[in-house]
C-alpha cells in the first residue's frame, strides 16, 4: 500500500469517527427511546 492511500484511509476514518461523536443525529434518539420506555441503566449498558 502506498502511502498516500494509508493517510487517505486514516483521515476518512478519523473524520467518519468525529462526525458519529459530535453528531447528536447518531445517539439522541437512543436517549430519547431509553426515556420513553423508562429504561433502566441495566438495559442500555
């Protein structure tokens, strides 16, 4: 592999990483089904 093709790989998976951490599309809605069905702390560990 070329070196170019490593740093191309490490950025797309170092921004895709970013983008699902700060993106409150990807978790809140698991926030709000947990409280919606009074879920325990059990349930979503």
């Amino acid at each position: 592999m070329s070196g170019e093709f490593v740093a191309l790989v490490g950025a797309a998976g170092s921004l895709g990483f970013i983008h699902t951490v700060l993106g409150p599309d990807h978790y809140l809605p698991f926030i709000v089904l947990a409280r919606a069905g009074k879920w325990s702390k059990k349930k979503y560990q």
